[in-house]
C-alpha cells in the first residue's frame, strides 16, 4: 500500500518553519535567515521512499497586512488550511499563545489532523513550557502538541514518524525524483535575496525581488543573469554600495551558494533596476508570480 498527501507548515513570522522544513525534508529548500517575512511564496518540498511521498508546504508567516505583498503572503497561508492532510502549526517558546486569534480559530475548527510544534525549547525551561503547553492545549483542545528543536533537530524525527502515520492511502502525487515544485530559477531568486537579508538593513531587504532574465545550462556550468529590482532611486544605490563593492558581494555569496546548490560552475551577472512601488501594484506583483484572489 503506498502513502501519499500534503503536509502544510504554518504559523507566524520568524518561529523556524523554513528551518524545520529543511530539517524534514533534507534539502536546503526555504531559505531560513534570522529576519522575519523571509518566505513570500508558498515553497513545497518532496519527501519520497518506495512505499510514501510526503509533499510539504512551507508558508510565509501569518501577519496583518499592510500592503499588497503581505495581502498576498497572507492569502498563501491561509490556502494552506484548505488543502492539507495534515497540518503542522509552528510556535516557539517565545511568542504568546494569543498572537494572531483569528488565524488560531480557524485552525480549531480543522478537521484534519493537526501538530502544534513548540519550537525553540531549547532556550525555555521546564516550568515554562508545562505553562505553555496547556495554554495551547485550552486554544486548540484537538491538536496533538509536540515540543522540538529545529535548529538541533530534537524530536524531528518523532514529528516525521506521526506525520507518515497520518498520511492517507494514495498514489504519488508528483514523479518519485521530484523533490520540489519550484524551477530551477525559483531557487537563484531566493538564494540573491537570502544574502539581500542577510547583507541590507532595515526596509531595503522587504523593497527587493529578484527576476532571473536568463539561464542557460550544460553539463558543466550555469550561465545566469538576474535582476534585483527596488522600489527607489536611493535603494538602487545601496544596493549598489560605494564602488559597487555591496552588490559584488551579494554576487559572490550567492554563487557559492548556487554551485553548491545545483553542483555545477556558476557565471552570475547581477543588475538593479528601480520598479517604482512594486509592492503596492497588482500588475507588478502578478508579473513577480504572486497570489493576488
């Protein structure tokens, strides 16, 4: 009998989803930085044996939008609701129960199965969690609460044994190779932009997308050039750096990464083009791949 079926991670911004995500399916798939509103699209990954496929969903943080991108962030999460097998509600010991109720009373009201994974326990205390625990425990009384790690990994695994216990009888939904739904350019993208967090401060990193105008491959390299596109003049500059030393290195660092990543001789040709308030205009963030309805 073979299993198969669709397991979403969610939760709000900066709880470890993306790094649990990867702790699950082995693949460096969400790219997982220390600032919030990291994931902007829905990312799934696939975990296949002979006999399983496990297709999981990692979804940017639930938060209040206050503008068009986060409207379309949050309607990624929200989608996630509808359509798991299984549903992996990501907290921490840090943020309070009550953050965002509105999302949690949809949650209690899933008939699906669903795992409250406690994060980070690794900073708390037994006495907190216990406290914690049965605060969760009166929100979602159905949720089956399991307290991890994702960073050091403690009861990852555990969580992957309830998870192939709950998956439904089914066929494969994807061919058994596939580990992903994203193409190849998908991941350049968020590799440049993982270092545009990691590299920017403050709102510079939120004003940036990155579009990939071409890639051509061989057996032996990968010839890439892409865009980084901003919201304003000023930012075109800063991204830029004095000398151009700024983006050289958000360049450098993420070619490392691609060779790493598709294991092959990367050539990246990086510019920065000003899209005038992209983030607030339905044509712009539809031309970027986002879920406006």
């Amino acid at each position: 009998m073979h299993k198969a079926g669709f397991v979403n991670i969610v939760g709000n911004p900066n709880v470890g989803k993306s790094t649990l995500m990867n702790a699950l399916v082995g693949e460096r798939i969400s790219i997982a930085t220390f600032k919030a509103q990291t994931t902007r699209h829905r990312i799934m990954g696939i975990y296949n044996t002979d006999d399983m496929q496990i297709v999981f969903s990692d979804t940017p943080g639930v938060l209040k939008p206050q503008y068009k991108l986060q409207e379309s962030m949050l309607n990624f999460s929200t989608s996630a609701l509808t359509d798991a097998d299984v549903l992996l509600y990501v907290t921490d010991v840090v943020e309070t129960p009550d953050k965002h109720n509105e999302f949690v009373e949809k949650v209690a009201h899933m008939e699906i199965p669903v795992l409250l994974l406690i994060n980070k326990i690794d900073l708390s205390n037994q006495e907190k969690l216990v406290e914690l625990v049965e605060a969760w425990k009166a929100l979602l009384p159905n949720a089956e609460i399991i307290p991890i790690s994702a960073t050091t990994k403690f009861n990852v695994d555990y969580v992957m044994k309830r998870v192939k216990e709950l998956l439904p009888d089914s066929p494969p939904y994807f061919d058994k190779d596939q580990w992903t739904d994203k193409p190849a350019r998908f991941f350049v993208n968020e590799i440049i932009r993982e270092k545009i967090l990691l590299y920017y401060d403050k709102e510079i990193p939120y004003s940036v997308e990155v579009v990939v105008e071409q890639f051509k491959e061989d057996a032996k390299k990968i010839h890439i050039s892409a865009v980084i596109y901003v919201e304003r003049d000023s930012q075109k500059g800063i991204i830029i750096g004095k000398q151009g030393k700024a983006l050289k290195k958000v360049a450098t660092e993420a070619r490392r990464d691609l060779e790493r990543f598709f294991g092959k001789t990367i050539f990246l040709e990086t510019f920065v083009k000003v899209d005038k308030d992209w983030r607030s205009s339905d044509k712009e963030l539809r031309n970027f791949g986002y879920q406006l309805d």
